[in-house]
C-alpha cells in the first residue's frame, strides 16, 4: 500500500522536516519512502511518499499530523493523492544524504564569502585607523614643536622682563641713594 501525506506552512523548508521524518520512519520500519521540497503560492510544502503495511502507514500518517520539528511553522496536514510507486527507505536515505551534505557545502561556501568580506572590512578599518593614528602623530608633532617654540619665547620675554624689573629697581635705588 501506497499513501502521500502534504504538509503545508510558513516554514516547513529548512527545519529539518525530511530527516526528522525519516527518523520516524526507518524506527516503524516503513520500507519505502520518500519526501521533497515544494513551494506553490508563496506557501512551502513538504510531500511525503510512503509504502508499506497499513498499519506502519497510519502510524506514520498520525505521528506526522501531531508532531513538527522545534521551528517548523505548520498551517496544514493532510493526505494527498496516493502514488504510484515510492523508492526504497534505503535508496531515499541516500539522496537525503546526498541533498543535505550539498546544503552544508552550500552553507560553508556563503560562511566562507561573508568571512572574506568581514576580514576585507576589518582590513580597511586597520587601514584606516592607522591612517588616523598617523594623522594624530602628525598634529603631536606640530602642536609639540609650537609648545616649544612658545616656551622659549616665553623664556625670552621672561628674561627680557627680568632684566627690565631690575633696571627699574636699579634705577629706584639710585636716586634713594642719591638723596
């Protein structure tokens, strides 16, 4: 015997839906299976092909209408049009495999292309910092030479008004003297 099973939602798809079911599947020993990934209307579908004794179907059938993956959003459970025939559990195992390790390569890949970009942004950011840093050594450098510069004038004009108090002073008590 032969049944189709539809499950429609939000998000069905990459929720791990087809290997949480072939889980449950290979534990009631369903020989045949086969599930895939569907998008009509905007709605994700996942369609579950099953083969086996009466019994092992309706148990799956009623373990796939009460339980969903942690993060699946399930707006729908229903049976679908039997089929005709339906691959060995064995045989679908393997293309699941096949499919999963293809999305890890895929996951890995794009990882790899946003790693690429954050080290490019971390580059120009060390770029430019040191470009800022440069800068600031840059004006330090001005501002410690004018620093300088002004303390010796400073010394200068102290010098200058030192030798002008005691002139003054001098002077001051020259003409005491002189009285």
């Amino acid at each position: 015997m032969n049944k189709k099973v539809i499950i429609e939602g939000e998000k069905v798809h990459y929720v791990g839906y087809r290997p949480f079911l072939i889980s449950k599947a290979w534990e009631l020993g369903i020989p045949n299976y086969q599930a895939k990934n569907l998008k009509e209307n905007g709605t994700e579908i996942v369609e579950v092909s099953i083969g086996g004794e009466e019994a092992q179907l309706n148990e799956f059938t009623e373990f796939i209408k009460n339980n969903y993956p942690p993060e699946a959003k399930v707006s729908d459970v229903r049976d679908g049009e039997p089929p005709e025939r339906v691959m060995s559990i064995e045989k679908y195992d393997r293309v699941l495999a096949s499919e999963q390790h293809s999305t890890m390569v895929q996951a890995g890949l794009g990882m790899m292309g946003l790693q690429k970009q954050t080290i490019d942004k971390l580059d120009s950011f060390h770029q430019d910092t040191v470009q800022r840093f440069d800068n600031l050594d840059e004006k330090y450098l001005r501002i410690s030479l004018n620093m300088e510069r002004i303390l010796e004038e400073m010394k200068e004009e102290r010098k200058e008004y030192r030798t002008s108090i005691e002139k003054l002073i001098n002077a001051i008590l020259s003409q005491k003297s002189e009285r």
